[in-house]
C-alpha cells in the first residue's frame, strides 16, 4: 500500500531532515513533549551519522529526542513503525525484532508526499537545518510550526502507523491553530475543591498540575523555616577558629544554625476500593514531596496484607506503581479490609522503618469489618516516632458508624484528622510537616553556652 | 588528546580502557564530542556510568575532572572560591610597601589609589578552581563527570544549566569564563529522584539497563581476566536469573565482576551450593536477600545452566556493517 521510499544513494541533507522533522511531529502527537532545540539537536545528530546504518540513525535520534526511560517503548514502536528494515515486507508488523540491517537501509513506510511539509513548493528547496537555522524568513515560520504543534494538539492517538499518516495528513496546518489556552487558575481551584471520588484516568494531567502547583506552596514554607533558622547568632569560637588562617580577620563568620533534618515519614496507606481516591492521591503527593526532596517516606499499602511500595515507585514511576496497586498486582485489593492484620505485619516485620524517629501517618477509613483492632500495634508506633497521624477520608459524621471503629484507633494516634480534598490534604501535610521540624529539637550547638 | 571518527573507533579504544562499550553509548559519546552536548546517563547503580567516564578520559588521553553531588552541595564546591588566605597573606608581605607608598598621603587619596590595584587582588592567582571551572579552562577538551546528580538539590541543577548551555561560568569580580575547548560532560544518574525538564532538554539522553548476557559475560572476561569462559558463562547465566527475582538490591554489572574475581582468586571452577552460600557477599548486600540467592541457585542448578536459555531473540548485532562505500 505505501509506495516504496528506498534510500539507496548517499540520501540528501535535506531529506534527511525532512525525516527527522516529521519523525518529530510523530513523537509530539503521541504525547512526549520534543522541544525546538531539541529537534534542532536531532537534525545535527542525523546529519553526523550515516544513516543508512539504522542503528546509529535510531541512537543519534533517540538520544537527541528522548530524555526519559518511560518514553522509550513509544519512540521504538514508532521507529520501528516508520524507519522498516529494506529486507522486510511492508508493513509487516511482524518479524520485526530481526534485524537483518546489515544490508543497510529501510524504507520509509510512507508514501514520500507525507513527508514534504506543509509549505508546498518550499520544503524541499530548502535545507532543514538552515531553516531551522540561519534563513531568517523561514526561521519564524518553522518554529513557530514547531512551538504550536508542542503546546497544541495534546490528543494521543496511539493508533497504527498507517491511519496515524493518514490523520496527520488531514490536519489542518498548525499555523492556523491558535494554542488552547487554559485558564490555570480556575483550573486550580476547581481541582482543589473536587472530591476525590470526583477522578478519573482521563484527568490525571490536570491533577498533576494541582500537585506541582501545591507542592510549590509547600516548598516555600518549607524554605521559609530553613531561613528563619539559619538567620542565628554570631557563633564567637567557630568564628575566631576559622579566621585563624586569615591572621584572624574574619572574613567568613560562622552563625549558630539549627540544621533542619528532612523530615522522614512512614505511612500506611489503605487502598481499598473504599478510599481508592484519597490514598491515590496521597501516594501521588508523597511521590512528588520525595522528588522535591521535601520528605523521606518509606510508603506501604495494605487492605489486609501490607507491602512496602517505596523502591517499586522509584523504579518503575509513580504512574504504573499506583495503576498497579489499584489493580491488584501488590496487595489483593478484593480482600476485605482488615486494619487491624496489617498492623500486626507492620509491627512484626518493619519495625525498623522507625529508626530515625519519622511521622507516620495512616490514611483509611478505619472499617476494620469487627476483625481484631490490634491497636496496640498503633501504642508502639507511636511510642518510636515522633508523632502518629490518622488521616480519615470520609466524613465525619460518618466515623464509626457500621464496621468503622475511628474512635478506637483515634485514641491511640496524636492527631486524627479528617481530609477530603487536595487542599485538605495539603494542610494536614503541611502542618504535619511543620509539627515534625518544631519537634525535630531546634538543638543549639554544643560548643558555645 | 585523541579524536575519534567513527563509532567502531570508540568502541576499540573504550576497549582498550578495559571498558565494553555497546553501539549505543559509542554513538552517543560521538554524538556529544561532535554537538557539543552533555550526555545525561541514567540506569541502575553498577551498570558502568561512572567508569564510561573515567574510562572515556583515559581512552581519549585527557584529564578527568570529577564533581560527586550530595546533599547539599553548592558553587564553591562545584565551581571555584577565592583564597581568602592567600589574600590575607599577600596582603600582609606587601605591608611594608604600601607603608612606603602610601605614608603621606592623606587616607582618601590612599582609598582611591589603592582602588586602582583592587583587581590584583581578586584576580586569578588567588581564584581556586573547582571542577567544573578546572574543566572548562583546560587547555585542551577535557571529560567532567558529575556523578549522581540526582543527589543534589535541584537548585544546584538549575545551577548548572549555564555551564551546560553556553560552557562558560560567571564569576562576579572576574566577568564570565567561556571555555576554549567545551569538555566532554558525563552526567550520572540512579533515579533516586526526578530531573527536571529544563536539564534532561539540554543533554543527550542515553539509558543503560543491566547488560545482556553477551555483553555481560565480555565484560566479565574482559575486567576479570583470571576467570575461565566456562566459569564466565555459569555466573552471567546465575547473575541474569537472579535479577528477575524481588531482591532488596539487584545485583550490577560490577557486583558480577567483584563475584567474577572473588571465585577465581578462591580457585572455584564451577558454582557450587557451597559457593552459592560463602562467597555471595561479594554480589548481594543485603542479608534479606541471601535466602534469595539461595533458592535462585537450587532452581538453576536444576535447569538450564546455558547463558542463552530464556533467551529467545535473535541477537544478530551486526557487527560487520560496514557502510563506506560511496564516500
């Protein structure tokens, strides 16, 4: 069906960039963001290797174009998809992990016409990259091509190749799209005021960003402490020891200061279909707390059996560690919850995540289905830590009503809070996080009375 | 210095460095000496990022300069600081001159003359250079490693992007130091947080994962040189079957090596349920996982020892493409 596109001959710089524009807009439609300097890094990377060698064209374009490991698996199916091997059949679809490339060259599986760009006539008279580059009446024009395709169209189409071409043909030129604008703010508060419950996958880019956007504030306050406390006194002997190697002029005062630990935290998070959105977004806000290096959490979920998700999160991101647990791949979510086993296996085996003194917190709806509370297990955490939060998603008029026993375990945590909202969240976080440094003993250092 | 121009170039004196090299890193080191590019390296801990760098300085017959991020590290360690000792010293051997200078003359007018010197006094002499400014102003391209940058906070990141950028720094009283020849920059990675975007967009990105067998057993010979092929094959096959296991700590490349050498110096030609049980410290750290380790072995011992077992694709790597012709 695609007409054969050999690349026998030495191939030309500017189709060479014709492909690599394209395989660029390729990338962008199915979601990753591929910057302008980044394309431009890819054209020049092409244009070093011979690429005819498909492996070095796929590093020389992987490299330049994809920054994350998750982003992998896209760009090699749709390498795969566009760059086929010349030996193979069209649009084989399989047998492609023979790579019989030691012939050299593919074909572009696409009839040639998709790879000339919109500007009829133009596209190939000119070099990409000096359009890219130097020639100052195209310049404007392909990057502003380049920047409205990156912020416009955010639709992923995760389709075949062939009806992936096809719709790229049909779309209207990315000059005459104006970027979508979203009203940030509007979207923030919306988002924040939402329930939980109110999430679904479709949405999870927008609750990212109320994320970012909170995690932001609590950076600052964060920040903020550091800074009160850094501004201490004159430490006089650290001072005088110091300037010993100026012939005792000071020309580096040391101030007393009251290093601020980062705080570390252990929580224990329900992930029954109950309270599936709360403790969604609760993993998610720890996730994105750890990135910022705001807090060091180990972090379990349970609903009968408990399992640590910490390394499992670093290693394979947030995103699929959260689909997966809700899936059922760590812990059997169908079980019926039972807080008061998962206690018992968080005293018998992981103990020692108490080390340093953390906050724990809980987050579930304490419906322990009349199983054995064991909240004795709740006394020992908190006897090791430095405070125990109880976080309750559900309203409070509804604690202990059926299999809910919030009054038993309240009284054996320092705090019990209720959170419904992000922005519930945040504050419980917020002021557990404030309560962890007041704690952490602002200890004046020894040397000085 | 060396220059390399072509890939297989790379790969051979990577090799010579003792350092296997797939197609994928030598395309990429080429990419970055040819575009001028950071190369930003990420993968689990003990696949060879740290030693692509050293090996790389070493194959191109360079200096390697070297800044471990941490917690916490900021412009004087990274970049430079002055030697306020040296200062203060200079100043003190100059008191009698400047006695005799400045003696009569009212204060205002010794101010405004020894304004005039001010430069001498923070000028390079007393500059101390730190990596990335040692780096930069080498004479010729050198390799600047920052290792785990993960580590660092990401202000220190952000930090960074002007060197990355443009290669040059900017020290206040000085102006701004460009350098000649942009050293071959080497960012490390192990995950253990999130890098921003503005940082990944100015690197090439390149991902090494735990080696393939191939790959794993060359190295083994290559860095381990006392260990027989036979002896090679069984750890590479036990190590690879190891990793699909849920351990604490998954076992790298170097814990392969530093296990490679450990039963080749004890004079064991085979892997034993006795070496499975003492020598494994070398490969596991974490008692948790020793159980692991244990019942991995009874399992491969009863199966397949080969290294190609499980192992389905066609590897054909192609090593002999050679694409001259037409030049």
């Amino acid at each position: 069906m695609s007409p054969e596109f050999p690349i026998d001959d030495e191939p030309s710089t500017e189709l060479t960039g014709e492909m690599v524009v394209f395989f660029v807009r390729l990338l962008r439609r199915e979601g990753l963001s591929v910057s302008p300097s980044e394309a431009i890094d890819a054209l020049r990377a092409a244009n070093e290797v011979d690429i005819r060698d498909r492996e070095a064209f796929r590093t020389a374009l992987r490299t330049a174009l994809v920054k994350r490991e998750a982003d992998h698996p896209v760009f090699e199916m749709l390498f795969e998809a566009v760059f086929v091997p010349k030996s193979l059949e069209p649009a084989g679809g399989h047998g492609h992990d023979h790579d019989h490339d030691s012939e050299g060259g593919y074909r572009l599986e696409n009839p040639e016409e998709h790879i000339v760009p919109t500007h009829e006539g133009e596209g190939h008279s000119h070099d990409p990259i000096r359009m890219l580059y130097h020639d100052d009446e195209d310049l404007g024009d392909a990057f502003e091509r380049m920047t409205a395709e990156a912020t416009g169209e955010a639709e992923s189409v995760p389709v075949e190749t062939e009806g992936m071409i096809a719709d790229f043909e049909s779309e209207p030129s990315f000059t005459e799209q104006p970027a979508p604008s979203v009203n940030m703010d509007r979207k923030v508060v919306e988002w924040k005021e939402r329930q939980f419950e109110a999430f679904d996958a479709a949405e999870k880019a927008e609750m990212e960003m109320v994320i970012a956007h909170l995690v932001r504030r609590l950076k600052q306050q964060v920040r903020k402490r550091q800074n009160d406390v850094d501004s201490g006194q004159l430490n006089v002997s650290k001072t005088l020891r110091k300037s010993a190697k100026t012939g005792f002029v000071p020309f580096d005062p040391v101030f007393r200061t009251n290093e601020i630990e980062k705080p570390r935290g252990v929580v224990l998070c329900d992930v029954s279909y109950s309270v599936t959105h709360a403790s969604r977004l609760m993993l998610h806000f720890l996730h994105a707390l750890g990135n910022h290096s705001l807090i060091k959490s180990r972090d379990f979920v349970f609903v009968k059996e408990l399992a640590e998700v910490t390394d499992l999160a670093r290693r394979q991101g947030i995103e699929e560690t959260i689909e997966g647990v809700f899936q059922g791949e760590v812990v059997d979510v169908d079980d019926d919850s039972d807080f008061g086993h998962a206690f018992k296996q968080f005293y018998e085996n992981h103990m020692e995540t108490l080390r340093h003194k953390p906050t724990v917190i809980v987050l579930g709806d304490a419906r322990n289905n009349f199983n054995d509370s064991e909240a004795w297990v709740l006394d020992e955490i908190r006897d090791r830590s430095q405070q125990l939060v109880w976080i309750n998603p559900e309203e409070r008029s509804l604690w202990n009503r059926g299999p809910s026993i919030m009054d038993e375990y309240g009284q054996h945590c320092d705090f019990v809070e209720q959170a419904a909202t992000p922005t519930e969240l945040r504050d419980v976080l917020e002021s557990a996080l404030g309560r962890h440094a007041d704690a952490a003993a602002p200890t004046e250092d020894s040397s000085t009375p | 210095m060396r220059q390399f121009d072509t890939d297989d170039d790379i790969i051979t004196a990577l090799a010579g460095q003792n350092y296997v090299a797939s197609r994928e890193i030598a395309t990429t080191v080429r990419m970055a000496t040819v575009l001028e590019k950071p190369i930003l390296l990420e993968g689990p801990a003990g696949v060879g990022k740290t030693s692509l760098a050293i090996s790389l300085a070493a194959a191109m017959e360079t200096d390697l300069h070297r800044l471990q991020c941490y917690e916490g590290i900021d412009e004087t360690t990274a970049l430079y600081e002055w030697e306020y000792g040296k200062q203060m010293l200079y100043t003190q051997l100059l008191t009698d001159q400047l006695t005799d200078r400045f003696g009569d003359m009212s204060i205002s007018d010794a101010v405004d003359e020894l304004s005039t010197e001010e430069s001498a006094f923070f000028s390079e002499n007393f500059l101390l250079g730190r990596p990335i400014l040692r780096a930069l102003q080498s004479a010729e391209p050198a390799v600047l490693l920052i290792d785990e940058i993960d580590r660092a906070n990401d202000e220190f990141e952000a930090f960074l992007l002007e060197t990355l950028d443009d290669y040059q720094v900017t020290i206040p009283e000085l102006g701004t130091v460009s350098a000649e020849h942009p050293p071959i920059t080497i960012i490390t990675s192990n995950n253990t947080r999130m890098l921003s975007d503005a940082l990944r967009r100015r690197c090439l990105y390149c991902y090494i994962d735990y080696p393939d067998p191939e790959r794993e057993l060359d190295v083994v010979l290559t860095q381990a040189p006392e260990t027989s092929q036979a002896l090679g094959e069984e750890i590479v096959s036990f190590v690879q079957g190891l990793r699909s296991h849920d351990l604490r700590k998954t076992p790298g490349l170097s814990e392969t090596v530093d296990w490679a050498r450990t039963l080749a110096s004890l004079g064991y030609d085979q892997i034993t349920r006795e070496v499975a049980e003492n020598t494994t410290g070398a490969l596991i750290k974490h008692h948790a996982d020793h159980g692991a380790v244990l019942a991995h072995y009874d399992e491969w011992e009863s199966g397949d020892r080969s290294i190609h077992s499980g192992n389905d694709h066609d590897h054909d790597h192609g090593q002999s493409h050679d694409h001259d012709h037409s030049h």
